[in-house]
C-alpha cells in the first residue's frame, strides 16, 4: 500500500516537471536545463538520508551495488533526462508520453534477460497496446492542420520521436538496476542509492562542461525566465525519483513502475494548465495516451490475480520461457 502512494505521488511530481521544463524550453534549451537541474539531485536525497536517520547506510553497501546506483546515475539523470528535455523541447509532453511508456517493455525485457522474469498473454498485449499509442497520436498531425486550433509552436516529429525513445531506452533500466542494487536492504539503501545516482550524475555533467567550455558559457547566459522554471522542474523531478527510490523499496517494480506511468496521464492536465498554446491536445492524444496506459497496466497483472473461468485461466497461463 504505501510503495503504491509513493509511486502516484511520484507520478504526480513528474507531470508537473514536464510541464514546467516545456515551459523553460520555450526560451531556453535541454542542455540548460539538465545542467541546472542534475546538481540539486544530491541536497535533495542527502536530506531525505539524513532525515531517514541513515547517514552511514552509503558505507554498508557493496561494491556492485555503487556501480550499479552509479551507472543509474550517468544513465538516467544525464543522458535519459537530456533525451527526455530534447524531446519535450521538439514536440512537447503530450506527444513525447506515449512513447516514453516504452520504458515499461525496455524493464521487462531486461526483466526476463537477468531476474528471471518470463512472457505471458497478458504481457504480449500490453505491449501492443503501448505500441499501439505512437500509432494513434502519428493521426494528431493530420487532424491537426483541418483544426481551428492554432499553436504557437511547429513540433519537430522526426527529433522529437527519437529523443523521447533513447529516454525511455535510459528510464527502461533504471527499476531493474534500482532494485539489483537494493537487493532488499531497505529504504537506506534505496535513499543512499540515489543520493550516489544524484552525485555521479553530477560529476559527469561537470566534467563534460568542463571539456567544452562553450556550452559552460550557454549555461551561465540563460534566460533569466528559463531559468526560473528549470529549477522549479529540478526540484520537483528529484523529489519525484526520490518518491520512486522509496517507492522501490516497499514494493517490486511490477507495481512501481505502472503507478508511476500515470504520469503520462496527469501531464496532458498538467500541460492544459502552464501550457495550453505549446502542447498538442485533441483525441488522438489522449487515445494514445489511455491505450499505452492499459498497456501498462496489462504489463503489470498476473493471472493469477484475476477471477477467470479455468480455460481461459489455462491460456493466460502460458508463458515463455
């Protein structure tokens, strides 16, 4: 019960950071906003350690559990974040949701590849289902040029797509790695997890502006407006992970990372309310978004769970390998 509270209101905290990186994008760039944002990862989850009254739990961790909290770390918060920021800069959150939602088929691949995990009815429809999202939303272009609603921006389909699938590629492997690291300790080790993450994030991105000077001095120029709305998202996009790393540590990623995709739901009201003229609404959309959110939920039951008549109980049986 409390790993699902945690994980919806990590849903909550990271539709409203889309909304308001989209916001910064207008005026600023991903690379701004990722570089502003990936430091303050490390007071956030220091504090919520210490409050934890776990200060020393960094120190009984193992060694392949840092690796791994570390490589979450480069992969999540510095190339996933980058792709998620470019993606909502080219074509908004709304139509960067439904294919973010392949996050969930990258975890359960590597589910089935390394913890034993296996491939069911169920599953194999979720996953059409997901797939079936950026199908649908593709339409909202078409219908959108017959619309009476005007944007004040042109989406850029090709970098948008691209960007928001080496995201989902990136948050596909953060459960998995999240909860190899953990491997059980407890919410100690989840918090100290992330605070490693924040921390290797940060000094990654640190050493590739210190390597390129010149987009050390894009940073230091932002728009002071951006700016603004780059640390609002920051902070509530950590307190959204840190939501999730707790979440991880009182329930398995089967029923994590489904609650925390409502997120792609909770955006579109999240866009309708800081940007309503620089996203795309319409039915197209909020299909896509309820089929790969069904998908997601597919994913994430077991028939086991369900009241069914004992032959199609036997079907859903089934399972590979």
């Amino acid at each position: 019960m409390l790993g699902g509270i945690l994980a919806f209101c990590s849903a909550i905290t990271f539709a409203i950071s889309n909304a308001a990186v989209r916001r910064g994008v207008l005026s600023g760039s991903a690379l701004q906003a990722m570089a502003m944002s990936i430091p303050i990862g490390v007071p956030v989850f220091l504090v919520a350690l210490l409050a934890g009254g776990a200060p020393g739990a960094i120190a009984g961790l193992p060694q392949r559990a840092v690796i791994a909290f570390a490589v979450t770390g480069t992969t999540h918060f510095v190339i996933g974040r980058y792709a998620n920021y470019r993606a909502i800069g080219a074509v908004g959150t709304n139509l960067a949701g439904p294919v973010l939602q392949f996050n969930l088929v990258v975890s359960l691949a590597l589910a089935i590849a390394f913890l034993g995990e296996t491939m069911t009815p169920l599953r194999i429809a979720g996953i059409v289902l997901i797939f079936g999202g950026p199908v649908v939303v593709s339409r909202e272009t078409a219908r959108r040029s017959h619309s009476a609603h005007q944007l004040d921006f042109t989406p850029l389909h090709a970098e948008g797509y691209l960007c928001a699938a080496l995201a989902a590629l990136c948050y596909g492997l953060t459960p998995v790695l999240v909860r190899y690291a953990a491997q059980g300790r407890g919410l100690e080790a989840t918090l100290a997890g992330g605070l490693i993450s924040a921390t290797s994030a940060t000094v990654v991105v640190t050493l590739l502006l210190l390597a390129a000077p010149g987009q050390w001095r894009a940073i230091r120029n932002v728009n002071l407006g951006a700016a603004k709305w780059f640390l609002f998202s920051a902070v509530t996009v950590y307190i959204s992970q840190l939501f999730y790393y707790m979440g991880l540590a009182f329930a398995p990623v089967t029923i994590i990372a489904p609650i925390a995709a409502l997120n792609n739901i909770l955006r579109i009201y999240a866009s309708r309310w800081l940007n309503p003229r620089h996203e795309v609404f319409g039915p197209e959309v909020t299909i896509a978004t309820i089929l790969s959110f069904l998908g997601v939920v597919l994913l994430s039951l077991s028939a086991d769970i369900l009241p069914l008549p004992p032959a199609w109980a036997r079907v859903l049986a089934w399972h590979w390998p």
